[in-house]
C-alpha cells in the first residue's frame, strides 16, 4: 500500500511532540516536511521544537520551517501555562544538529502541492491554521490539490463547555479564528478532530505508566511530558469546570487524534456538513466553532473516538522508536 506523503502543521507542544512521534513511527506515513506555526509558544521556539524533537527519533533527516509568527487579525495567543516556557515542558530534548531553514512555511506548504500530482499529498494540521490560511490565500490552487486536510481543532459540544481556552472556543480555533474561518469555508476534504474527541482519548497515570515501563527512549520522554501536563491540568479540574471550560481528566491526547486519523480512519465516528466560526472579536462567543448540516459537506466532523483501539494504537508507535 502507499504510504500516506503529509505535511504535518503543528505548533510543538507536548501534545504535537506525542503526534509527531506517532507519525515518525508510522510506516505507512511519508513526512515531506513539518511546518511550524505561534501556537503553544512563539514560532521560533516551535520551529526549534520541532527540529529537537526529529533529533531526539533519530529522524533529523525530516525538513522543518519556520511559518508565520502572529494570527491573520487578533493578536498572539500563547499557552506556555500548560506547555511550559520552552514548549516542552522543560524536557531535555538536547540540541539539533540541523540549522534553520531559511524557506518559509507557507512558501514549502505551496511548493510541495503546486509540485505534487493531484490529491498525492495531505496537510495534518495540529495547531492553529494561521499558514494553512495563509497558504490558501498566496496560492489558491493548492485547495483542490490536496489529498486531505485533517485538522485537530474546534468544538461542537451543544450541552455543556464547548472550550477549553473560552467556554466557546477551543485553542487552535481562538489562536487564529479568521485562518480558522477562511480554511473551514474554502478546504475541501476536511476532517476535523475536535476539543471533545481529543478529552475522550486522555493519558491518565496508569498509560502514562505503560510508556514509562516500556523503558524506551522516546517512550519515556513521551511519559515525562505527559506527566508534567498532567501535574498542571488536575489542579485546575474544579476552576475549569466552575469558569465553564471543557476540564480534562488527564492529558487530552489532542493531536495524536489527527495522525491516527489519517492511517485508522476508522478509529472515529463523524457527521458530513460545513463549519462555520465566529469571527467577532466583541464577541463572547469569538472563535466558537458550529457545525452546520446542510448541501455544503466539505467537512467531517468527528464526535466519536475508539478509545481503547486508539490509545493501544499510540502505544504500538512507541514500540517502533528506541
Ligand atoms: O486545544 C488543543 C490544541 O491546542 C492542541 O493542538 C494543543 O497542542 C494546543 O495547540
Ligand atoms: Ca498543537
């Protein structure tokens, strides 16, 4: 079978760390290049990220870019609260041996489609869509190039937090709500994976003690990481629950969702429509995603996860990474 050629968007992060792993380990996943985004941290520190964390699988053969530094219209938003200072949570990752690429994100994101056959190569996005959005504007072209366009990002709960950075927006929506809108109105083939799949799918103490058992370089760092969120999430249950934000039971395997979705599709259930987000900066409701049924069906949205499927999956990867 051939294998699954993806750019992984992402803004690494703990979560995006575990994803990129996965996605590292996964023989049926080619990664052309990994493109990095103002997320969890500032850009530079992403690009950084990303390249300590090819280094630290042994895979510092994978290209990285920086992308952009700041959303299309709201300013920065960060979450070095739950990811740390660095992004990863103050791991050891040591120092990459590759320098920076001089090549900007969105420009290796159109290249690479523009230069590809037709539907050869996929966009994981993991962070907020401020360079998928970026990309589709500079070449416009690219939209229906693209095989598949999954994104962990969003949330559609109708009873009950629908956020987990607002009690309406998820993170990755609210870094860049107008990347968000323009990416969910003109993609084509999107999956989503939203706030609530990821919360279902979560790393509780004893996961975190499968990977540390399993004595494994990566295994082990993916504990550390897992755990140290964890230490932050857990005192804050009872405050998310009281300011109406989605609280977590552990650490939401957020990201990993969407690199398992591109090989074990089958590992979620989702409903066909469109999205739309709420663009009003004035608005309490700023960056809720909706989903809406209808004629338009250039989304699938998720709701479902295979939870023991999914987290014995993430578990096989580490086993293939020393
Ligand atoms: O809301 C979860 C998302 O925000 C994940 O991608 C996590 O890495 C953060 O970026
Ligand atoms: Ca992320």
């Amino acid at each position: 079978m051939a294998k699954h050629k993806v750019i992984i968007d992402t803004d690494p992060g703990v979560d995006d760390c575990i994803a990129l792993f996965m996605a590292m380990a996964n023989p049926d996943i080619d990664i052309l290049g990994i493109t990095t985004v103002n997320g969890n941290v500032k850009v530079e520190q992403t690009e950084y990220n990303a390249r300590r964390i090819c280094e630290y699988a042994w895979h510092s053969g994978i290209k990285v870019f920086q992308g952009c530094d700041h959303p299309l219209k709201r300013s920065v938003l960060n979450a070095e609260w739950i990811h740390g200072e660095d992004g990863l949570a103050g791991q050891d990752f040591g120092e990459p041996a590759n320098k920076k690429s001089n090549v900007h994100a969105v420009d290796f994101i159109i290249d690479t489609i523009m230069s590809s056959t037709e539907r050869e190569v996929s966009i994981i996005a993991i962070g907020p869509l401020t360079n998928i959005a970026t990309a589709f504007l500079k070449e416009p072209k690219i939209i229906s190039r693209i095989n598949e366009l999954i994104i962990m990002g969003g949330g559609f709960n109708e009873f009950g937090p629908r956020g987990n950075t607002t009690p309406y927006a998820e993170f990755n929506i609210y870094a860049d709500p107008h990347a968000a809108d323009i990416v969910f109105n003109l993609g084509q083939r999107i999956t989503i994976l939203p706030m609530e799949v990821g919360q279902q799918v979560y790393a509780d103490h004893a996961y975190i003690e499968k990977l540390r058992d399993m004595n494994l370089r990566c295994a082990k760092m993916a504990a550390n990481l897992l755990e140290e969120t964890a230490k932050k999430l857990t005192p804050m249950y009872d405050k998310m629950l009281a300011a109406n934000l989605s609280p977590e039971l552990g650490t939401s395997l957020y990201d990993p969702c969407a690199v398992a979705c591109i090989v074990r599709p089958e590992l979620f259930s989702g409903k066909y429509g469109s999205v739309s987000v709420n663009t009003d900066s004035r608005s309490e409701k700023f960056g809720m995603t909706t989903f809406l049924a209808g004629e338009k069906r250039n989304c699938l949205v998720t709701y479902k996860a295979d939870k023991e499927a999914f987290l014995a999956f993430v578990l096989e990867h580490f086993r293939l990474l020393s």
